[in-house]
C-alpha cells in the first residue's frame, strides 16, 4: 500500500563534527552570536570543512540557558561547550580543534557526557 501522507525520508551528507551555535537574544547583547553563525560558511570554506572527510555541520540554537557568557559554541560529538567565542576565538577553535583536533582549553566552560578531552 502506498501511503502518500508520510513525507520522503531526509537526506543528511556526512560529517565529522556538528558545531551549534546559540544565536538567542539573550546570549549576546548587539547580535554577534547571529554574525558568527553568518561567518561561518565562508571560514569553513577556507578551511576546508564544508565538504569531505573533516565536513562540520553547522545549526542556530535559540537557546543553551547558559546567558550573557556569548556567544556560546557547543561542538559534537566532541562534547566541547565554548564561551565568549569572538571571531578571534572562532579562529583559533577552528584552526586548533575542529583541524588540529585539539579543543582550546581556556574558552572551555563544559564537558559534555562522553568528552574524551580534560
């Protein structure tokens, strides 16, 4: 029987790590945690994250209740929550971790469950 009321099962590429960024109202004051996200595209181009073995995916949150410290970055699977993540510090989390595999230890605020990194 065909049943035309479930939609088409999605499709999602591969990829190495999700990285989620709270663009909430509360989580910066002027809008910066939107104009990270907005970066985003354009630094994982450069790096070479948007495609490939080392893909990172990337989503808007509304919000990680964890206010006023923003932006805040959570990267999966890795479990690694990131404060006061400016575009300086994107860099630098970018070059470091998300390529280098190495989280940036003094923008750490949480360790999710499973994070294999102290």
């Amino acid at each position: 029987m065909n049943d035309t009321t479930i939609p088409e099962k999605p499709k999602l590429g591969d990829y190495k790590r999700h990285l989620l960024v709270c663009t909430g109202p509360r989580c910066t004051q002027n809008g910066e945690s939107q104009a990270l996200f907005d970066s985003l595209g354009a630094k994982f181009k450069a790096a070479g994250l948007d495609k490939g073995a080392l893909r990172v995916k990337r989503t808007r949150t509304a919000c990680f209740a964890t206010c006023k410290a923003g932006p805040i970055v959570c990267v999966q699977p890795d479990g690694v929550w990131y404060y006061n993540v400016t575009e300086a510090n994107l860099d630098r989390i970018i070059e470091q971790h998300l390529l280098g595999g190495a989280p940036v230890d003094e923008l750490i605020f949480h360790h999710g469950p499973g994070c294999e990194y102290d």
